[in-house]
C-alpha cells in the first residue's frame, strides 16, 4: 500500500525525520504516537504526497511519488482518506454537502451518490444533522464530519491525524471506533496521537503496530504503552 524506504526529511535548514522505513500493509491498523514537534504530521504529509522527500523515497501502490505527475497524483490521493487535525470546512454549505465535496471535485455527481451520502451520514451518527452548517456542530460532530468527507470516496488507505484532539474521552472512543469498523472492512488505518490511553483502549478492539517517534527516527514502540 504505502512504503517509506530510508525516508529523511529536512525543514529550515533542520533535520526532522532521518532513515525512516516503515510498510502500511494492506488491512493493516497503525498508531504513530511521539512527542509535539517530533514529525508525527509531517510523516503524515509524506504518506499522501503532501510533501516530498528530502532523502529516500516513499512509494503508494508500488508507484515511487517523485515519479508521478500531477494526474496521476491526484488519483493516487483519490485511494488515500485523511482526517486533518484543523478539520476545515465551507461555513456556508450544510455538513452533507461539505462532505460530498471530494465527489464534486473528482467529477462524480452528489445527486447519483445520494443514497451512499446518506448512508454514510447515518454511519457517523450525523444523518439528523446533515443540512446543519459547520459552525453549528459541536467538536466531535466536526470530527465525525470529517472522517465520513475522508471516506466518501472509500479509499484504501485512511490516515488521521489526533482526531480525537480536541473532543472528550467518551467522543474519542466512538470516533476510534468508526476507525476500527473501517479497519474490518480491509481499510488500511494510521492514527497520528499523542494520546496513549487511546492506544491501550484500542488494543483490546484490534491488532495494532505502535510507532513512535524519537530522535527523528521511527521505532516501534514495546508493550509499556
């Protein structure tokens, strides 16, 4: 699915991720956990061409990213769902609509996908609130919203960055949750968070690898988590 192969990559001059080397296998449930400012996002960005490599090379479904143009890019992305840690969203449009937004984009008609927006708004517990506009959704409703814009074109690959940052522990479990179901229907899943009760909690839901960021290299974290 994704490879980073010795993947280095500096910012400003600085070093902040060296020899990186990790395989998201298919049907595969990650967490990357490390302190703030270790590259968490960054390794992220990496995963889904948001950036490039500064060293190594970071291979999506066995296509090298430096190689890919700019078409081909944007239908890698298509495979690849990502849940932002900011979660922006158009305050103008109802919640339904900003979620439909990546069919727009790639050219597929909302009105012929009805039937699956709703089932997925459904899914996330957001089918009552579907014509609400984002400002007037609560934290963990924001976060659900997004996860169901990161999944509507169902990718293989779904990447999330702290999506229970900002929402309490009764909201991070229903979100972590929706990310194991996504998980046993073969989806491949990385959670970036810096929240480890949430990885203990979830070891008794699913079988997952715990990576950790630590003097700008990635290692995989022992059973003391």
């Amino acid at each position: 699915m994704i490879e980073l192969d010795k993947v280095g990559y500096s910012y400003g001059g600085g070093e902040l991720l060296s020899d990186v080397s990790v395989l998201l296998a298919p049907g595969s449930f990650h967490f990357l956990t490390g302190p703030s400012g270790a590259g968490k996002t960054t390794l992220l960005k990496l995963c889904y061409g948001a950036l490039l490599p500064t060293a190594g090379r970071v291979l999506a479904f066995e296509q090298d990213m430096r190689t890919l143009d700019r078409d081909q890019t944007a239908l890698m992305r298509r495979r690849i769902g990502v849940v932002h840690q900011d979660c922006r969203f158009l305050d103008h449009l109802p919640v339904s609509e900003n979620v439909a937004l990546p069919l727009m984009v790639s050219g597929r008609d909302p009105k012929g996908e009805a039937e699956n927006l709703g089932e997925l708004m459904s899914w996330v517990g957001l089918g009552a609130r579907a014509d609400a506009l984002p400002p007037e959704l609560s934290g963990g409703e924001r976060q659900r919203a997004a996860l169901a814009r990161a999944v509507i074109m169902s990718p293989d690959v779904v990447l999330a960055d702290e999506p229970t940052g900002n929402v309490d522990w009764e909201m991070s479990q229903r979100l972590l949750q929706l990310l194991v179901e996504l998980n046993r229907m073969g989806k491949t899943v990385l959670i970036a968070t810096h929240d480890l009760s949430l990885i203990r909690a979830a070891k008794a839901q699913v079988q997952a690898r715990v990576l950790r960021i630590s003097e700008r290299r990635l290692q995989l974290a022992g059973a003391d988590l």
